[in-house]
C-alpha cells in the first residue's frame, strides 16, 4: 500500500473525503488571479474534493498550494491547510511584503533601487532628475566625479591666472560636469547591461548576497515552511 492509499483510508479523513463532490481545478496566470485564488479555492473546498489540480504561472503557485492543502485534509479531514492558504493575500498586503521578496543580487542591487526609485517618483521633474544625476550615484561615478572635478580644478586655475574670468569659470565648471555625466551615463549602461546579461537578463533572483530571501528570513511573514504546515 503506498501512501496515497494509506492517507485515503484515514479513518479521520475518510468519512469527509468520501461526502465531497469531485472536482478538478485549473488556474490561469496573472497577478490579479493569483490574489483571488486563495480565498476562491477556500469556499470551493466547502463542498469539494480536488482531483486533478493543475495550473500555470501565478495559477502553478496555487495550485501546488492547494495541493498541499488538499493532501492535508486527506490525511485529516480539518479545512485548516485551506484555510492557511486563504491568509496568503492578507500576508502579502502587508507592509513591504510583496516588494521584500524580490531581493536584488549584489551586482545588480544599484540598477534595482534606481529602477524602484524611478518607478516611485511622483513626478516628471523627479524622474529627471534621477536621470541626471545618475552617472554621479551609480556604479560608474567615480568616471564622473573625476571628470568634474578637473573640470573644478581647471576653473580654479583659470579664477587664479584670471581673476575677473567669473563667467569662463563657471563655464568650464559646467562643461565638466555634462561631459563627465554623459561618460558616465554611457559607462553605466554599458555596466548595467553587462550586469543582466551576466545575471540572466533578470534583477532579483529572490535570494539576496547571503543567500537567503531576506524577506522570509528577517520578517518572517510568508512562513518558508507554507507546505509543511498546509501538509502536518
């Protein structure tokens, strides 16, 4: 007998499995769907037995989790594996939940926050001035800020041999600043591209410079062990 078998015959489980209607469950991807899911499958699990349970993307998650949670009452007839899997939503509503499970690798941590930071900017003047100022932040500001700086140096020289020369000095000044921000802006995509090509064109792998999510390990929200506890 293996241990499907053994669960069915449960003598806990047994009399509830067995009053359920059958029904089999596909789930469509999509963000949205994946949200909705939990609670749906909680109210179908009422009045039915999952069979067949398949699903893709977003769908895949829950069905796999609904999985589990069906396997549970199998074994023990309580709805609580669904009922669990009906919190998921409320878990992800929380405080940086969603956001904290895309932890950046190192090597793309910068292209990351920028990414995060344009996308949060309230306003058109914000989001250029992110851009401006990004070869003076990002991986290749060092290029940029050397550039300004001799361009400081030169206006500084100039003010010293010149000392009427206010307006060529401030030229200079800004000249260095926009030659250095072009060289680093072209360095830094040409950094960043190098970067997700290397990273399989992706940002966040889920597991951040230690190696774990930081999000399950620091939080503790999304419990790491959601099978387990569907299944025991």
């Amino acid at each position: 007998m293996d241990r499907t078998e053994a669960v069915m015959q449960s003598p806990a489980a047994t009399g509830v499995v067995d009053s359920l209607c059958k029904c089999d469950i596909v789930m469509k991807g999509g963000v949205t769907s994946g949200i909705v899911y939990p609670p749906a499958v909680r109210e179908l699990a009422e009045a039915f037995r999952f069979v067949n349970i398949g699903g893709t993307s977003a769908g895949a998650i829950a069905a796999s989790l609904t999985a589990a949670a069906e396997y549970r009452r199998q074994r023990d007839g309580s709805l609580a594996g669904f009922d669990r899997l009906a919190r998921v939503p409320y878990d992800l509503a929380q405080d940086r939940a969603l956001i904290g499970l895309f932890a950046p690798n190192r090597s793309t941590q910068l292209i990351f926050e920028f990414a995060m930071s344009f996308v949060n900017a309230t306003s058109l003047g914000e989001r250029v001035r992110q851009i401006v100022t990004l070869p003076f932040v990002g991986s290749q500001r060092a290029v940029s800020w050397t550039i300004a700086t001799l361009g400081i140096a030169l206006a500084a020289a100039e003010l010293v041999a010149t000392p009427a020369s206010w307006l060529g000095a401030a030229a200079t000044v800004a000249l260095a600043f926009a030659i250095g921000g072009a060289v680093g802006m072209l360095l830094t995509l040409r950094h960043a591209l190098a970067t997700l090509v290397t990273n399989n064109y992706g940002l966040a792998s889920g597991i951040d410079a230690t190696g774990k999510n930081s999000f399950y390990y620091e939080r503790n929200v999304l419990e790491t062990s959601s099978f387990v506890k569907m299944i025991d």
